[in-house]
C-alpha cells in the first residue's frame, strides 16, 4: 500500500488554499490509502516538461495542482507543493528531488537557478587562491551532503561571503554542514555536531529510493498515517515543533543513557523542544505503571508553557509526567514532610536584616554587599556552617579575607536564626529543606528527572534535582539537563554540575542551529553579550563556532528616542505595518511593561494583553498586542518584537535579559533606545 509523506511547506502553506482545495487534499490522502494507482487520482507524469522523471501532477481542483514526487524503490510518494496550476508546474520544472546517498536525508535543489547564482558569485567576488572548501576533495563535498549535481558549484565559492550567498540554494542539511566545516570544524565534527553523525542513518541505495524516509528523522518530512492523522497535521493550530524534528534533536530525543545528560544552545536552538519530545517519549515508556517522569523548570510561567504543550504533543502520557517549577517542586516536599510554615516575602527578608544589621554592625562592609553575599552565594549554595563557608569558591566576586569571612558569618548566622524564629524560610531555604527530606528518604524520587533554564539553578537547587532523580540507582536516563549560558538572568554565578555530584562527561552535547530566530536577529542579539565569556553549565566555555541560523531576514530596526512618548509613536506605527502585512496582534510583544506604552495603544485603538504570572499566553484564541517583563517573555516566542532599552544598557544581568527578549523574536526586531538621561516614566 502507498503511504504520503507530506512537506513542511504544504502544512505551512495550506491554510492559505481555498477550502474546495483543501478537502481535495483529504480526499488525495485516503485514495492513496485505498489504491494508488486508481484513475480518479489523476497522477500524471510531467517529465519532460519537469526536469526529474520522478515528479507527477495530481488534481485537487479544476486550477490547483498538487506535485507529488513518485519513488523509484518503494511506495513511499512525496506530496511537495500545492498551488495554482501554471504556479505549481513553474515550481518543480528545474528541480530536483533526490534522497542523497551519504546523508539519507530528502534533498530538493534547483541546479539551474544555483547556476545563475554562481555566475553571479564568480562575476563580483575577488580572486582568491585557496578557500577553506578546497580541502575537501569530490568525495568529501559528497560526505558532506552536497549533491553531485552542485559540487562544481561548491568549488566556485572562494570566500565566506560567497558561500553564505551560496548556501542559500543548497539542501539544508548540506548548507548546515558546510557551515561548520567553514567555521573550522573538520568534516566528522561537523557532520557530528550539525546531523548527529552518519552512523545511525538509514542509507537509500539510490537517489530515487525513499524506502527508508519514514523510518529515519527528516528535517521537512512527515509520514501521513492516513485522513484522520493529516486532518491533525493541516489543523491550524498544530506548531511545527510537534512535527518536525531535525535529525541531530531526534538522536538527543531517544538517546538511551547511563549516566545524566547535558544539552546546551544559544536561545531559538529547541533545547526546550528536545526536553518536551524526551519527556513524552519517555512518559510512553512509563504507560501502566505508577513510575513518573519530572520535568521542572526555574520559573513558573515557563512550567506552565511546557505543561500546555506537553498536554498537545502527549495526552496519552501525561498521566506518567509531572510538570512543575523549581520553587513549587520545593514546597510540594516540604509541606508532604509535615512544613507549616511559610515562605518568607520581600518585606519579611528586609526587616530582618535590619534588625540584624542593628544589631550586629559589622564595618568592613555596607548593607547592599551583605544582603548580596548571602543571597548569592551563602543561601543558593545551601552554606549552613562557618567551615564550608571559609572555603567556598566565589567565581567574580569580590575578594576577602579569612577574618572577613568569619565576621561575616557571624552576620548570616544571625540572619537565619531570626528567619527561623519568625518560621519562616527563604526559597533558596525551602529547595535546601525539600534537598535534605529527599536524601533522608522522606520523599520518593521520580524514574526520569528533566529540567529545563538549567542556568538559573543554584547549587542547592542542582542538589536537589540529583537527588529526586535515580542517578546513584545505575538506572537508564536518570537526568537530562537543558539550559544555555547567554540566558543567565536570576543566578549570576555559574556553577559546574560535577559540584552537584552530576557528572555528564560523555553525554554532553550543544545544539547549533537555531530554527527560531532569524540570522539578523540572531546575530544582534548575541552582539549584546560581546566579550563576555558565555559559561557551558559544567565549569566551561561555551563552543558557539558555526552556531547558525536556518532563516534569513530583515535586519532589526532600531529607532533612538529621547522620550517614552516618541518611544509609544514609533511603536504604533511599527504595530500598524506589521498588521497591515498580514501579522496578527497576538504575534506581536512589546517588553517591558510600560504604562506610557500600554496608554497610547490603547488610545490609538490598538487592543493590548498583559501577559501573566502562572497562565499559559492564550495564543490566537485572544487577540492583542502582548506586553510583560523580559523575565515573564521567557520561553514564549512571537513573529515580531518590540524591545524598550536604555541607550547605553552596560549592567551584566540587564545585557543577558535583552538578550532573552530580543530572541523571542522570529522574523521582526524593534528596538526603542531610549536616552537614559532623557526617557522618564
């Protein structure tokens, strides 16, 4: 029986056909099922007229016409492209449609239209001798994923900035490995790093044999599993995330483990993607028991997101998952071992130390460098005697001595005595309470422990997460933990996982392209961290060579303004382009929250939604322009952005929260420098 594969541009297109159309493509899909050859289908052979013998027509309305691309090995079809029917026959008439035999991956190139681009390239770039690609004999460039058809056009890239031009015309998976290569990996690096390695793939025994495609990950591919399951893929609220995974997320997805694992990746990489994806295959694995996979997070509107999410992607394993945030996790513990107290609030913190500080004056130090030490270092690191305090590493802080330490303890024990005393505990306090009930056997652990926004935990809280999870059992894929460096925006001092006892050595690995966010943005994005070394989670530095970006676009837009009411004019008139472009108001963010912003739209007749604490961002079910913190942001994503910032932003934790904000941008960056001797609120 033939089965479709369908396209990732016909789901990202199809809402766009008419609906006649549309119900066509059902019908297509269940024909197949029934009988692939029958007359009704209407596939017919377009070659000559199409470059590839393989291309076929089928009729999905009296103008449509969809391009299926028939096997030569197999019964596995490839339903590629929808649209009118001069449209649809212009768009496969030059191109080629080959399963590539080194990588296994589905390849679809143009050699015609690489061609004139190459001219092009030839015509403008300056003579060079030797390029890095000149290391690559014929069989290599093969390895590499380029097709034989395009390797000659390979060979007449002589710099960076032709090959960037070049890649765009090349199969994806080639262009991603290249890259690397370009970026100073060598070949098996860069096939390891950017596809997972070869080793595992499936290899087709001819360019035309797509045999293997259903059985193996595939960048744009989906198996249609008949009508029902393609009316599921084409609804309009399904993400791509939930569909398609890259062959290097699926290798991390089902990666079988001895011992905890570590992903790391610049922001828009799908480390959260991967951990969701793990969590539910795992979740599946659990299904009729009363094991639980965890997955918690550092904040809670992030744990709420996964949770929505995972609820999509997996129904039928949530009864096997739990998905919670670090503090919740904490208190859960603590209140099941019999805690009645309460958390204590900003208010409480600073009255206690004012007591204390009265109480005790201490003069080699003020106020602001001791209520820091203790939330930085003494409370996250669960510090609870004046030994360990002595010898506690104190990455970029200030130095002291030994005898300053020791006045200084003197001062923390104060504290948490009268902290105690009010019964109360800190949050760092509650995860060092909920770590302890766990080591003493007083809370059973979970089979799988995930956890996402890894940078933020402290070293308590990384106790904790080793603790719930069965690392010291010998278990299978006891922990995995997702984060990245370059979002550091709560715990300032990095803290390598082997002081937690979590040794990753082995199964460490960092995801290197990023499917959300455009090249332009990306690019300035990471500019805002420039000669600041990013930190890979574990005691070291984080490998960003050949970390790229799958889709180009428009450069961000930065407008200088000397007040928040210039800020809100030129906001509006960004918001009314973008919607006049076709972009929903619920695809477009503004951050952070700004009651001169927030009035002026408002008043301009441009709806607005707050975005908040503890609930799921309602998505196209409300409409609005949304607003929120870059700490409450984190974790979402929308087409277009809109970032508020002083002109001359310098203050470390500030850099690394622009960062964040500016990566939940896909395709439109705006941002609003305000002059900070000029913008009032």
């Amino acid at each position: 029986m033939a089965q479709l594969m369908l396209h990732r541009d016909v789901l990202k297109n199809f809402g766009r056909l008419p609906g006649k159309v549309q119900k066509k493509v059902y019908e297509l899909t269940r024909k197949f099922e029934e009988d692939s050859t029958q007359a009704s289908i209407h596939l017919e052979h377009l070659f000559p007229m199409a470059r590839d013998p393989k291309v076929r027509s089928a009729r999905v309305g009296d103008d449509y016409r969809a391009i299926v691309i028939a096997p030569e090995v197999g019964d596995i079809f490839l339903l590629a492209y929808i649209d009118h029917h001069d449209e649809a026959y212009a768009w496969c008439k030059n191109k080629c449609f080959e399963a590539h035999l080194a990588t296994g991956t589905l390849q679809i190139f143009d050699v015609e239209e690489t061609t004139l681009v190459v001219n092009d390239i030839q015509h403008n770039q300056p003579n060079c001798e030797h390029y890095i690609l000149d290391n690559l004999n014929h069989q290599e460039l093969f390895q590499a994923g380029v097709p034989e058809a395009l390797i000659p056009a390979v060979r007449a890239a002589r710099s960076d900035e032709a090959f960037l031009q070049l890649s765009e015309y090349l199969p994806k998976d080639a262009a991603q490995v290249l890259l690397g290569i370009v970026s100073g990996m060598s070949l098996d690096q860069s096939l390891e790093e950017m596809l997972g390695g070869l080793d595992e793939l499936a290899k087709p025994t001819s360019a035309g044999d797509f045999s293997h495609l259903a059985k193996t990950a595939n960048i744009d591919l989906v198996l249609v599993e008949g009508e029902e399951h393609l009316r599921d893929i084409l609804s309009e609220d399904i993400e791509e995330w939930r569909i398609f995974l890259h062959p290097y997320q699926r290798k991390l997805v089902e990666w079988k483990t001895q011992g905890p694992l570590k992903i790391n990746g610049a922001a828009g990489t799908g480390k959260t993607v991967v951990l969701m994806h793990r969590a539910a295959f795992l979740g599946r694995k659990l299904l009729g028991t009363n094991e639980k996979v965890l997955v918690t997070t550092f904040t809670t509107n992030l744990s709420v997101t996964i949770k929505s999410l995972l609820e999509k992607l997996a129904p039928d394993a949530m009864a096997n998952i739990e998905v919670t945030n670090l503090h919740q996790l904490a208190r859960t513990i603590c209140h099941r071992i019999g805690w009645k107290g309460k958390i204590a609030e900003q208010g409480d913190i600073e009255s206690i130390w004012d007591k204390v500080l009265i109480e005790n004056p201490i003069k080699d130090f003020d106020r602001v460098f001791v209520i820091n030490e203790h939330r930085d270092i003494v409370d996250p690191m669960g510090i609870d005697s004046e030994d360990t305090y002595l010898t506690v590493i104190r990455t970029g802080r200030q130095r002291i001595s030994r005898a300053q330490r020791k006045e200084l303890w003197r001062i923390f024990i104060a504290f948490n005595r009268e902290v105690s005393k009010r019964n109360l505990l800190t949050f760092e306090g509650v995860i060092h309470q909920a770590r302890m009930a766990v080591q003493q056997g007083k809370f059973e652990g979970f089979r799988h422990v995930l956890v996402d926004e890894l940078q933020d935990f402290g070293l308590e809280a990384l106790r904790l997460i080793a603790a719930l999870s069965p690392t010291a059992n010998g278990l299978s894929d006891p922990l995995c933990v997702v984060g990245d460096g370059h979002q550091r925006i709560y715990n300032k001092t990095p803290i390598a996982l082997s002081r937690a006892g979590i040794n990753v050595r082995g199964r460490s690995r960092r995801l290197k392209i990023n499917y959300r966010t455009t090249e332009q943005i990306r690019q300035w994005a990471h500019g805002l961290l420039a000669g600041m070394e990013i930190d890979d989670l574990d005691g070291g530095i984080a490998d960003t060579v050949a970390d790229q970006s799958v889709m180009k676009g428009n450069e961000p837009k930065t407008v200088n303004c000397k007040s928040f009411e210039e800020a809100a004019c030129a906001l509006i008139m960004w918001i009314r382009g973008l919607q006049d472009s076709g972009i929903g108001s619920h695809e477009i963010c503004f951050t952070p929250p700004n009651k001169v912003l927030v009035t002026a739209l408002e008043s301009a007749g441009v709806k607005t939604l707050e975005l908040q604490a503890r609930q799921a961002d309602p998505g196209q079910d409300e409409s609005g322009v949304r607003y929120g913190t870059k700490q409450r942001i984190k974790g979402l994503e929308f087409k277009a952005v809109a970032l508020l910032m002083n002109d001359h932003s310098i203050e470390t934790r500030e850099r690394y929260a622009n960062y964040v904000a500016a990566t939940r941008a896909r395709e439109y960056l705006l941002i609003m420098a305000i002059s900070q001797s000029d913008g009032k609120h």
